[in-house]
C-alpha cells in the first residue's frame, strides 16, 4: 500500500481528525 507511512505520520499531527487524515492520505497514496 502506497501511503502507509503518510497515514502514520498524519495520525500523529492530526490524531482529533484521525479518521478525516487517514481518509484523505489514503485516496492520495493510492492515486499516486
């Protein structure tokens, strides 16, 4: 899975709008 790393590091900074971050960085990595 491209992105997982990603996923990690914006649950830490974001870890109110975990689910929202996770979400997001998913569709990214998973595009690119």
């Amino acid at each position: 899975m491209a992105g997982d790393g990603q996923v990690l590091i914006i649950e830490e900074l974001q870890p109110e709008g975990k689910l929202k971050m996770k979400a997001e960085a998913f569709i990214n990595g998973y595009m690119r």
